[in-house]
C-alpha cells in the first residue's frame, strides 16, 4: 500500500464524519474571524480575568479550543484531525458527544482555574490577561478516544512505530519541545493539551458507556501509567500512582491496591520459603529449591554412613585386644580407649565435615 491509496482512503473516511467535518468548519470560520472582529483574541480566545468576571464571556470555554491566529497551526490542525479521524467510529453517537464537550469544556475550565491558582501563589498576572487559544484540546480529546479503540494499531500504516498508544505522549512532548526552542506560536495552546489527556482518560476509563453497554475501559492496556513509554514507566508508575489514589480519596474513582503485589521469594538454608504465603510461582520455584538441596543432603548422608560403618568395623579387634590380665594390658586399655575415643571423635568430625 502507498501513500496515494492511504491518502484516498483517508479522504473516503473523512467525508462520513460529519462531527470532525463540523470542528474543521468552525476551525476555518472563527479563523477568519480575525479579519472581521476588533481584538479578536481576547473575545474569542479564553481570557481568565474576562470570562469570569470584567466581562463574562462565558462562550470563551468553547470558542477559545477551535479559534487560531496563525495559518500555520490552522493546517497542522486540519492535518491531524484528517489523519486521525478518518476512521473514527463514535458506536453510540449521544455517548461520543457527551464525551467530547465535557473533555472540550474541563480542558478550558481547567485552563482558567490553573491561572487563578497561579495567580494567587506565585502572583503572576500574565495567564489571566493573556488569551490562550488553540485546538490542541479537541485534537487531543480525538486521539485518546482513538486509542481506547485501537490501542497498538500504527496511525499511518508506512510508520508502523507510531501508533495510536504512544500518538498521546508524542503530541505533547513535540509541543513542550517546540515550547522549549521559544516557538509559542504552535504552543499557545498546550494547557489546553495537558488538561485534556488526563480528563479524557478519566471519562473514558469510568464513565463511557460503550455500544454493549459496559461502563468505561478497565484493561490494562488503557492504564494510566501507560499513557508514557515503557522506559519512562517505572520513574513515573510510583507518582502516577499516588496522584490516582489522592483523587480515589473522593470516592470517584477505586483506589489502586499496592499491597498485593508479588514479593521476592526468600529460602532458608534448606531452601524452604520463609515468611508468609507465596503465590503459584513462587511455590513451584521453592519445590525446585528444596529437590536440589534434597539430593546433596543425600549424597552427604550416604557417605557418612559408609564412613561410620568402616570406623564400627575396625572397633572390635582393638577392644579385644586392650582385655589382658596385666598392668600392661590394663594400661594399654585406657591407652587404647582413648585412641579409639579419639578416632570415634574423629570420625564424627569427618562425618559432619562431609
């Protein structure tokens, strides 16, 4: 397949979408906007201090997430959205719309409560004045619910290592990248971003009810810690974690059980599991343990008993011969008894050495 048939494809796809047909119609409408409105990016874009309180523009929360500025990232939205959603399928189409107005509206809502809170600790002005703007929300909103239904499928089938579960982390670190290299004009809109990934996730995990009528998506392979790569996973599962059971403590959400994990398992001397129960695995390594040390101690036990019997057989003669009438004898006797005393200790001793 090359890309003249993969774009095809895409472009068959698209013209069945007609929610996604519908964000790029607002996209372009509110972009021109700019030539026909005064000060366009503080009516259309989310002010904090003008939303809410000089002038309650209320329609911020949702203009704000489909309103650009620059021609530039008005096409690389367009881009994405084409290439991600051509083959959305929404199931039950009242589910898919609840789903993408709340994650829309918490990524901006989200957006303006971070500002003021930014405001009051570190007493910066600058988020509440300025607009923030940007389709970054939407799009990422689109490719978390692509990959609940895809999950390792590659995006663009010529670049088999992107796929739909890794897209997430790759979008926002592009965006922190290009933040970093000074290029706000293609990253005005990554709060939006970052709100929207986790707000996007926790509905989708909880609350979205699917064509079958299950609630959310509790595979392992949607898990949290899993929304960065393997590499990055155990740096990040022990803070991932934490932040999830701090929201459990709401009662939203179940708390995740770090106390079941598997353990180590620990031998004794004679390889027999110490401390408390072990699960399957740990059983059958202990069982292999003990039947390797089974074998020595036999092999042990056998020589010592071979060496025992060579020592009882000698015993006799040397007792029938200390039994004389005589002083001699009788010194003999106790010379002997302690010679045999002594090669009977030292028998033990080689016994116990083997």
């Amino acid at each position: 397949m090359d890309h003249s048939q993969l774009v095809n494809g895409l472009y068959d796809g698209m013209k069945r979408q007609h929610v996604l047909l519908g964000c790029i119609a607002a996209l372009v409408l509110l972009f021109g906007a700019n030539f026909m409105i005064d000060e366009a990016p503080k009516k259309l874009g989310l002010v904090p201090i003008s939303t809410t309180i000089a002038h309650s523009y209320i329609w911020n929360l949702v203009t704000s997430s489909f309103y650009e500025t620059n021609i530039l990232k008005l096409a690389l939205d367009i881009f994405g959205t084409v290439l991600v959603g051509a083959n959305l399928d929404m199931g039950r189409k009242d589910q898919f719309c609840i789903y993408f107005f709340v994650s829309v509206v918490a990524s901006t809502f989200g957006a303006s409560a971070w500002s003021f809170m930014r405001f009051f600790v570190m007493h910066k002005e600058d988020m509440l004045t300025n607009p923030i703007y940007g389709f970054a929300g939407v799009l990422m909103t689109l490719i978390m619910y692509q990959r609940m239904r895809f999950k390792n499928v590659p995006v663009y089938a010529l670049f088999p290592s992107v796929t739909y579960d890794n897209l997430p982390f790759l979008v926002l670190s592009s965006q922190i990248v290009l933040r970093l290299l000074g290029m706000k004009f293609l990253t005005r809109d990554i709060i939006f971003s970052v709100i929207s990934i986790h707000a996007a996730w926790f509905y989708l995990r909880y609350f979205y009810v699917k064509e079958d009528d299950t609630v959310g998506d509790k595979s392992d392979e949607f898990a949290y810690y899993k929304l960065v790569p393997p590499l990055l996973q155990p740096i990040t599962l022990p803070l991932l974690t934490t932040c999830h059971n701090i929201i459990a403590l709401t009662g939203m959400v179940p708390m995740i059980d770090t106390t079941t994990r598997s353990r180590p398992v620990t031998l004794d001397h004679l390889g027999r599991p110490s401390g408390g129960g072990v699960g399957d695995a740990a059983g059958s390594v202990s069982q292999q343990a003990m039947r390797q040390v089974d074998v020595v101690s036999e092999r042990r036990r056998a020589k010592a008993i071979k060496l025992l019997e060579a020592r009882l057989q000698q015993e006799p003669t040397d007792w029938d011969n200390s039994t004389g009438g005589d002083g001699a004898g009788t010194t003999d006797k106790k010379t002997d008894g302690r010679e045999s005393s002594g090669g009977g200790g030292a028998a033990a001793n080689d016994m116990f050495k083997v």
